[in-house]
C-alpha cells in the first residue's frame, strides 16, 4: 500500500500545486488558458500518439470494451436524469448536465497519464478508445437532450453535424487515431521525429495536472453539499462498481484492458461537463464545485483503486 501512495500522491500533488499557484495568483487568467492550449494541443496528443505507435500489435477486445464500460455507463446516465426529474424537479436539461457529471470521467488530463504511467504504451489502445467514445456517446447523447429540451431549433443532421466536427477537432482523438494507424500499418518513423514526440510527450504528464490545478482554481464553489455528495459518490464509486462488474465478470477483459476501464471509470468528473453546462447556463456553478470536490476526494478512491489493481 506504500508503494501505491509513493506513486499516486505525487501525482495528485502536481494538480494541488498548479491550484495553489492560480490561487495565489502567481499564474494569471491568460497564463492558465495558455498552458491548457500546450497541454490539450501539444502535449497530450503527442503522449497518445507516441504511446499508441509504440505499442505492442494493436489487438484486444474492442467491442468488448465498449460494451464493459458504455453499457452501465448509459444505464446510469438515465438513473440520473430519472433522479433529478422526480426527485429533484429538474428539468430534462439540468438534469441531463448533473446526470452527465455521474458518468463523464477526467479521462484526458488525469486518465491518460495516469494509466500510461502504471501500465505502458499498453493501456494506450483502450484508453483512446475510451475517450473517443465519451465525446462521441456521453457528451452526445447528453448534447442531443439538451437541445431538444430547449428547443432550439436545430435540426437533427445539424446537431449530428456538430457533434461529429466536434470529435474531428478534438486533437487527442485525432493523435490516437493517427497512432493506431501508423502502428497497424508498421509505418516507420524517423528518429528524430520520435524523439520530437517524445519531449512532447513527456511533458504532458506533469503540464496536464498542474493546468488542471489551476482551471480548479477559477472555478466558482459554491453551496450545495447535497447535489455535490450525491455526484461525488455517483462519479467515484457508484459508476467504477459497475464497470468493474461488467468488465471483469460479464466480459472477462484481458487485465490491462480490463484495469484501463475501471481506472477509467473512477476518475472525477471532467472539465467538459462544466464547459457544457456554462455554455448552456445549466447548472455551471454546482458542477463547478462537484468537481472540484470529485477531484480532491478521487486523491483517496484512486489511490485505494489502484492498490488493488496494479501489480507492478
């Protein structure tokens, strides 16, 4: 047990400092913006990149990933928004943005490093494939509700149009699709490149977390311990709890894979989901304090979570 907080707690202190330095001002509103650009453009799509190139033959259960960890996924989804709409009285589109928060992990700036560090270039296929299939499924689906509670206008195919430029543009997605295609067609790359990607890629781990840090520090937090424990405990252990069930008793996932997912899983909630609910003014200040709480107590959750699945 040691050993896993001799790993995991330097990791999660790298996102402690970056909020202190934002909250002591030290880092400015538009140094903050700019070392997530580096990390969300740069770094983080060279570290998928490289890793995916460099991985062992692309092979494994795909669908049956998917299937682990998107099948209670969207189970729990819509527990959530039948949740808040009988018992909370939201409507269908603040419901959709918390229910949002229960299934919608870090998987960028926490997941990818994390699991990279624990278990090599390995983890890197069913880790993109993960974050691919949140922007495409979850924000999705929770983007579709979300506008057809509204009512917007927006016609279906448009909506479908922008969900899809969406995916396209997001350059993580992009990197681990280039990845996976350089590595199953064995195309060689030139030295000098991987070790361009590789700087890049190196400096991804700890710019991530520190930026993640002090995006937490702007943050509004504002009251509501309720909605916030019930999200903090909807995110970190409700929604890992049936991934795992899924992953390692219905589906049998090959280890890494199967430790990627629940990994995966348990992680706070996601930046997205705020960016989400401030551009459709839903609930922006109580999902901004969910995460921050989700985060700080995933320090605990991911840590306890680790000791029992990692064996290195």
């Amino acid at each position: 047990m040691q050993a896993v907080f001799n790993l995991a707690l330097p990791f999660f202190a790298l996102i402690f400092t970056g909020y202190l330095a934002a909250r002591s001002r030290m880092l400015g509103g538009q140094t903050v913006a700019g070392l997530n650009t580096f990390v969300f453009y740069f770094a983080l799509p060279a570290l998928l990149l490289i890793k995916t190139y460099q991985a062992p033959a692309v092979e494994g259960a795909i669908l049956e990933l998917l299937a682990a960890y998107y099948l209670p996924s969207i189970a729990l989804f819509f527990l959530g928004i039948l949740i808040a709409r009988r018992f909370m009285k939201l409507r269908t589109a603040d419901a959709s943005i918390q229910s949002l928060g229960t299934v919608f992990s870090n998987v960028g700036f926490i997941g990818l490093p994390l699991v990279i560090l624990l278990y090599g270039s390995e983890a890197a296929l069913p880790a993109v494939i993960i974050v691919m299939a949140d922007t495409i499924i979850m924000l999705g689906l929770a983007t579709a509700l979300i506008e057809a509670d509204l009512g917007s206008g927006r016609r279906p195919l448009a909506l479908v149009a922008q969900i899809g430029g969406g995916v396209i543009r997001n350059p993580i997605v992009t990197a681990g699709l280039i990845g996976v295609g350089l590595n199953l067609l064995a195309v060689p790359v030139p030295e000098p490149v991987l070790r361009y990607g590789g700087l890049l890629a190196d400096a991804a781990g700890p710019c991530a977390l520190f930026a993640l840090g002090a995006t937490l520090a702007g943050r509004p937090i504002t009251e509501g311990a309720g909605e916030t424990g019930y999200l903090v405990v909807m995110k970190l252990l409700i929604h890992p709890a049936l991934v795992a069930v899924m992953a390692v008793w219905v589906f049998d996932l090959p280890p890494v894979w199967m430790a990627v997912a629940i990994l995966q899983a348990s992680l706070p909630i996601a930046a997205n989901v705020y960016v989400l609910a401030q551009r459709y003014q839903r609930r922006p200040e109580q999902i901004s304090t969910a995460i921050f709480f989700s985060t700080a107590v995933a320090v605990l959750t991911i840590s306890l979570l680790i000791s029992q699945l990692y064996t290195g």
